[in-house]
C-alpha cells in the first residue's frame, strides 16, 4: 500500500511525456484513490496515462548514457549567460516563437538560452543543468 500523498486533480504533477519525450510540468487530469491515472501535457495539451515520474527504459540504461553532443555543462551555462540581459528574457509558452540567442524564462528550469531551432517547432535550449528541448511555435 502506497500511502505517499500524490497532488490532487488540475494540480501541477511531473510527467515523462510520450508526445515532447521529455519529463514535463503535467496536470492530473484522473485520480483513482492516490493513484494518478490521467495526466495532461502543459506544453503540448495532449492526455495520457501517468507514467510515473521516470521512464522505465532510461532508468536500466542510465549507466551506458552517453552525454549527448549538445549537453552543456554548468560552465558552459554560466558563459552562455554572460552578458544576457534577464530583464528581457520572454516567459516560456509553447505559443510563443523562440530564436537563437532568445533568453528564456521557464516556470520549471528557470533562465535558459535558445541554441537553435529544429524544424519550426522544436527549439534547443540551456539551462542550468544542461540541454532541453523544448516546443514552441503552436497553437
Ligand atoms: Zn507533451
């Protein structure tokens, strides 16, 4: 028995999400006693069954992950930012479009920097603790 409080329905819940592949800010959508059954994406609205907070897959191969060619360490992070005027940094929706060098202000990572656009849609950023990519663009 489970006995660990989990947040109640339409409160903030992390989620792996299937659509953005990424551990997202979620809202319950579906409850069954403690057990959160129904998720809903805040960055790209889908629904979807919770999944708990870390995918399965990523947990076994944790130790043969190898850092990927975009990740920024935290030094890198600290020169990146350098200089950034934060005033001006445009608060993270996924409506809004984002371009290189845009400085990003996220509910979740806090203060990030745009590296580049993917294909419209998908921008990669930095934030303190390393790359995300993140949706922007729609709706
Ligand atoms: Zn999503």
């Amino acid at each position: 028995m489970i006995r660990a409080k989990t947040p109640a329905v339409g409160k903030d819940v992390d989620d792996f999400c299937t659509k953005c592949k990424m551990l997202l800010n979620h809202v319950v959508v579906a409850k069954v006693g403690e057990t959160i059954k129904r998720v809903k994406c805040l960055t790209c609205n889908t629904e979807h069954a919770y999944r708990g907070e870390k995918p399965k897959a990523e947990t076994t191969t944790r130790k043969a992950a190898k850092p990927s060619a975009a990740t920024v360490k935290a030094s890198d992070y600290d020169t990146l930012m350098k200089g950034r005027d934060l005033s001006r940094a445009k608060k993270y929706k996924p409506a809004v479009v984002f371009e290189k060098n845009d400085v990003i202000d996220h509910p979740k990572f806090g203060m990030g920097l745009v590296l580049g656009d993917k294909d419209g849609s998908k921008i990669d950023v930095a934030f303190s603790d390393g790359v995300k990519t993140l949706v922007h663009n729609i709706g």
